[in-house]
C-alpha cells in the first residue's frame, strides 16, 4: 500500500510530501516515511501506534475492546461467515462504540458506511487487512526494529484523549521508540477523530504543517 501510494503522489508531480492517516492510513503513513524517507517531508498519526506496539501490547482489556484484531484475522472464510450474518447491525454496534453515538456521525456518512459495509468485497477486504496486520505488517514492524531503524522525519502523533496502550503506555512515549522526533496531544472525542473533532484536530496540524513546510523551503 505505501509503495502504490508512493507511485500515486509521483503520478500527480509529487516527489515530496507530508503524510496524514488516520487508522489503517496511519499504519500505512508510517511505512511510507520508514521506507521512503526521501519523499515523505512529515508524518502525522491519527489515533494509531505501530503496529507490532498493539500485538506486544495485547492484554484482557485489549482483546475484549479490541475483539475485531483477533476475530478478523482468522484465516478465510470464517470471519467474512460471521459478519454476513448481519453487517449492517455489527457496523452500527462498532461505530456506536467508536463515535460514543451514531447520533454523532453525519448522516450523509453514516449512510456511505453502511452502503459500503453492505458489500461482501469490502467485508473480505477489511478482513484481509486485519491478516495483514497479524503477518506481513507485524514481521515488517520487528524487522525494522531488530535492524534498529526510526523514522528520520517530523512526527505528529493525535490520539483519543485518556487512551493508554500496551504495559499502560502513553502513545507519544511509545512513538519516540520508533521517530527521532515527536509531539502530539490526546483530544476527546473518541477513535474517530477526524470527524468528532475536526476543528481541533486542525488547531493541532495547521501550526506543524507551517512548521515542517518552513523548515522544507528553508
């Protein structure tokens, strides 16, 4: 995925830019800035660790908050078995759980969740990722530690506000394991940030963007 992203950004005349992703597009964020250093001036995580920081981090309170890493990653077909019994009623238990309320997500997006939810593809899709996640992602993850590799570039880290991660850890901590240079702040509003709390989520990234873009064209 960061590879084809990479090539993207490349096609549209892009051979340096800033990375922001939020859940499974930070996980991928981290990775273009790991492996390709060159073009990614800065990154910034929204709501994520690493990857491997989640499955060493594992404990009771994770796996029954967090059943889906474990459910979905089983092998094909059973989780996409499980899921077909009822899509729409487990997106909307997950969501609810996500946005402390459906009540609190646009319609209009409620709406596009759910339609897309709807489709078996996208349910194998989301699963593959969690595969992903419990592989080829977490092998990558060890490997660049073993060899000792960070992340060179600026990183900007915003994560649900009160949230603690594996062994209790605060999430600026743990990303100052993997980058040479990090800030951030937790906001409230739950895993869903970009759409709970959009405004602060910009009070936070407009001033590190001019930041990181200043040091760039100095």
């Amino acid at each position: 995925m960061a590879r084809q992203l990479h090539v993207a950004m490349q096609s549209l005349g892009h051979q340096r830019y800033i990375v922001i992703g939020h859940d499974r597009g930070g996980r991928v964020g981290y990775r273009m800035a790991l492996d390709i250093p060159e073009a990614v001036q800065a990154f910034v995580s929204l709501t994520v660790v690493p990857t491997l920081e989640m499955w060493q981090g594992t404990s009771k309170a994770f796996g029954l908050g967090a059943w889906h890493w474990f459910m979905m990653a089983q092998p094909y077909p059973l989780p996409e078995m499980l899921m077909a019994a009822d899509p729409r009623g487990l997106l909307d238990i997950t969501l609810e759980k996500m946005a402390s309320g459906l009540e609190h997500l646009h319609p209009l997006a409620l709406q596009d969740y759910r339609q897309a939810f709807d489709n078996p593809d996208v349910r194998h899709a989301i699963c593959e990722d969690y595969r992903a996640a419990a592989t080829i992602d977490e092998e990558h993850d060890v490997a660049d530690r073993e060899a000792g590799r960070r992340l060179v570039v600026p990183v900007h880290v915003l994560w649900e506000e009160g949230r603690l991660y594996g062994g209790g850890r605060e999430p600026l901590d743990i990303w100052a394991d993997w980058a040479e240079t990090v800030t951030g702040l937790g906001l409230g509003g739950g895993h869903l940030l970009p759409e709970r709390k959009s405004e602060a989520v910009l009070v936070s990234l407009i001033p590190f963007l001019a930041e990181v873009s200043h040091v760039e064209e100095g």
